[in-house]
C-alpha cells in the first residue's frame, strides 16, 4: 500500500518511517525545505532515539522517500495522513486549525483518485467533518473519505510507542475508509495490539481525553506534593504507595516543575475551550491548566528561598531545560518560565543540555551554555536539576559540590535525596514534596 505523509515534525516523521518499516511504501512530504533536504541526505533533523537507524533502513529498501512534491506524495497513494501542527491559537486557547485546513485544500487541489484523508493530528472535536467539508469546497470532482487517527506517541520513546502502542484509535465514516485503516495498521493488529474503531468524533475526543487526564494526574501530584512539604511527607514515598493500586498505576505520578512540552499544555488548553464553547466547562482541565502555572511559580520562589530572598548577582547552573529527557524539544518546557525568571531576577545562569542547546539557545537569552553539569556548576552558588536526563542522574556530587562558590541544590526531579547531597557537601538541599525529615530518612 502507499502511503502520503504531510508534514515530517515529531509526529509525521516517526509515523512515516514506521509505516514504511510495516512494509508500506511511504512519501513523507514537507513544506520546510531545509527539513526535506536533510532527510534526503539520511539526516534527523530532531533528536528521537533510534530514529535515525530506522529511517535509514527504510531508506536503504527502497520504501521510504522525501519530497516537498506534493503531488509525487499522492501520486497512486491510498491513504494521506494530515500530520502538520495544531498549536494554541493567540488569544483564545482553541487548537489553531490553519495547518490542517490548508492541508486538507492542498490534498483536495492535488489528489486525482479516490483517497483516504487520515488526520493525525490532535485536533478538536468537528475537525474531520470540516476537513471533509473543505475537501468537497476545494474539489468537489474528488472521491474521499476522511477518517480520524489520533497519535499518542510519547517523544523521547517515540518508536517503541508507535510499534507496540496500547492502543490505536481510528474513527471512520464508511466500510471502504475502514477497510484502508485495517490494512495500514495490519501488522499491529496481527499482533493483537488493540483497534479501537469509532466514530469520528469519539476519535477525536479520545485523544484531547486522555492527555487532559495524563495532565490532571501530573498536577495532582505535584499538588499532593506541595501539602507534603508541608506536613512532613515525601511524595516519592506516596506515589509508590498510590501507584502500587492497580486502579490508579504508577505512571505520571512523579511530582516535579509542572508539566510542560508539545502536547498536554496546549490540548487542556483546547479541551477548556471546546467546553466553554458548548457549555460544558470542563473544569477539573481549567483548575489543571491554572494549577500547573502556579507549580512552575513556586518552582522560583523555592529558587529564590535558596538564593537568600534574591537572585541578584548570583551564579545559578541550571542541568536540563528541555521538557522531558531524550528530546531536544523546548516547546511549553518549565524551563522557559524558571530560567528568565532567574535571569530577569539578575542571576548569571549557566545552562547545560545534552539535546536542548540547537532551540534553547533562541529561546533562553542572556544564558551561557556549557559542555556538561561540572562546568555549569563551576563557581555557582545554587544548581538546579531541572531535567531528569540519565547523565544528571549519576553525577559525581561530591566534585560539583566542591567546585561550586557555595554548594546548593534545588532537586526538582526527586532524583537525589538530602542525605546524598549533604554527603557529598551540599550545604542546602531542596527537592519536591519532600519534607526536610522525610527527605533525611529516605537516603
Ligand atoms: N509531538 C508529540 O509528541 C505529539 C504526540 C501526539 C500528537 N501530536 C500532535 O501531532 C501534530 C503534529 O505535531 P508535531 O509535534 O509533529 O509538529 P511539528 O511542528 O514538529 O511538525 C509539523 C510539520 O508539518 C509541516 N507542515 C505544516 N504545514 C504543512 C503542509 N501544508 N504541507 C506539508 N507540511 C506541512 C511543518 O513544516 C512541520 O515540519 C500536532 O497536532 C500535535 O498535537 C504530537
């Protein structure tokens, strides 16, 4: 089967290079030409793990090609997937919409025979309709249909999710659009990973559902974190004990800066809208949406309690600022309130990220960045682990300690505890939801 993919973001390139390696021949397409060119060249232009083998391997076989030709994408394909950005719109929070239409009028203006119309993308309940509305508008001569396929792949992790996800989710108007789903995703269904077949708009909800509750879960527990501090608790202890309930599963219950990244603040932001909009506030997602913001705040004001009440003058070394470890994507990353917060505040900050570097350096001015954690914390006066990479994870403490003008940590991943860090000459040591007694005892 052919396969069209338009746009080759996070999304779009991992989907295209694992349909291919189904056995599907795939024509990634993009309208960023320095994108297209480096893929042409066997190049990544993002940091996934693995993807870069696996796209070659594909490449090698004859299945998978670029193109910025959309024609030459859709030319005998039987399915094209819309996988272009959805990202808040200015002012009013709904999911911006304008990729996915002029995508949908591109496909119609082009495509010469009958064609599924897949949207990969989240978008918000009613999209697929006015994607079909749009098709029939712009070509009203075209045989299609559309189907909705949102994508759930977590960036970092982004093939394995793809290849063994927990579920797939498609949403079909017509047997024929079915029948084309059932044979792209034939390989996963063989291997009895569950189909969800529905309706379109149930396709489309699952997806803004699911992020909405994942992100409800974060902030749940970093709320349940800051009453910790409080009472003496460690939330390390408490996530164990509650994700240890099969009902509620230990994942997305580590408490940390507030979430962040390319997808959960921007789908509960559309999801509060989409509420509001048909009178159905979604208000669990919009004290969510509120709550996340104030975690990040108090991040700075923890900051600042390290600093003696000021940033003013102080070396801070920041390790970490990308969202999430093993991607180099900074979009939404708490790194982006906390680091100009520290900079505004008149600190000097040091930062190091293994991946971040190549888009944080537009984004965080006024930083130096440096090769790795010992030589941002040279000389600092506090350190702040602000993303779990694995390198952060194993750091010789004691040699960062003894480099630093006066050696403070501010743990906002939970990966050290105090006992650790004052072993190694910490002389203050702050994390998340940890009480200072309970922090002691947890070693
Ligand atoms: N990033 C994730 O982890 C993730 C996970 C699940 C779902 N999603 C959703 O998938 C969608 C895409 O996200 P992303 O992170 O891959 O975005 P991205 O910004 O990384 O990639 C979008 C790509 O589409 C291209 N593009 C835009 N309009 C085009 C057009 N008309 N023709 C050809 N190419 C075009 C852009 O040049 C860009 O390369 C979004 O709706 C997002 O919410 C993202």
């Amino acid at each position: 089967m052919k396969i069209a993919m338009l746009g080759t973001g996070y999304v779009g390139l991992v989907s295209g290079v694992c349909f291919s390696d189904f056995g599907h021949e795939v024509v990634c397409v993009d309208k960023d030409p320095r994108k297209i060119e480096m893929l042409k060249a066997g190049k990544v232009p993002i940091f996934e793990p693995g993807l870069d083998r696996l796209m070659a391997t594909n490449v090698d076989a004859g299945r998978l090609t670029f193109t910025l030709d959309l024609a030459e994408a859709l030319d005998g394909a039987e399915a094209v997937f819309i996988a272009v950005g959805t990202p808040t719109r200015r002012g009013d929070g709904h999911a911006d919409l304008t990729y996915v239409m002029a995508a949908a009028r591109e496909i119609a203006e082009t495509a010469k025979d009958y064609i599924v119309v897949v949207t990969k993308s989240t978008v918000p309940v009613g999209t697929n309709r006015k994607v079909a509305q749009e098709l029939a508008a712009a070509n009203p001569e075209l045989e299609f249909d559309v189907a909705s396929n949102p994508e759930f792949l977590r960036e970092g992790a982004a093939i394995d999710d793809f290849m063994k996800p927990d579920r797939v989710v498609v949403g079909v108007q017509t047997d024929r659009a079915a029948q084309v789903m059932a044979e792209i995703y034939r390989p996963l269904f063989l291997r009895d990973f569950p189909i969800v077949t529905t309706d379109l708009e149930s396709a489309e909800m699952i997806k803004y559902a699911a992020n909405a509750f994942l992100a409800t879960k974060i902030t749940f527990i970093n709320e349940i974190a800051a009453l910790c501090e409080k009472v003496g608790a460690d939330v390390k202890q408490v996530s164990k004990g509650m994700g240890l309930d099969g009902r509620i599963g230990n994942k997305f219950l580590h408490a940390g800066p507030g979430y962040g990244g390319s997808c959960f603040p921007k789908d509960t932001k559309a999801l509060a809208r989409i509420g509001q909009e048909h009178a159905a506030p979604m208000q669990i997602t919009e004290a969510v949406i509120q709550i996340n913001e104030e975690v990040k705040r108090r991040m700075v004001e923890k900051l600042r309690d390290l600093c003696d009440g000021s940033f003013n003058g102080k070396t801070v070394a920041v390790l970490g600022v990308t969202f999430k470890p093993n991607t180099d994507d900074m979009r939404d990353a708490p790194s982006l309130t906390i680091v100009p917060a520290l900079v505004g505040g008149g600190a000097k900050v040091r930062v190091t990220d293994p991946q971040g570097r190549h888009e944080g350096e537009a984004l965080l001015p006024g930083v130096d960045w440096c090769a790795d954690a010992y030589e941002a914390a040279d000389k600092a006066d506090l350190v702040v682990i602000l993303t779990e990479w694995n390198e952060f994870r194993a750091l010789d403490l004691g040699r960062i300690a003894g480099s630093m003008a006066s050696p403070r940590m501010a743990d906002l991943r939970n990966i050290y505890s105090e006992e650790v860090a004052s072993g190694a000459g910490f002389t203050e040591y702050t994390s998340i939801g940890r009480g200072r007694e309970a922090s002691a005892r947890a070693g």
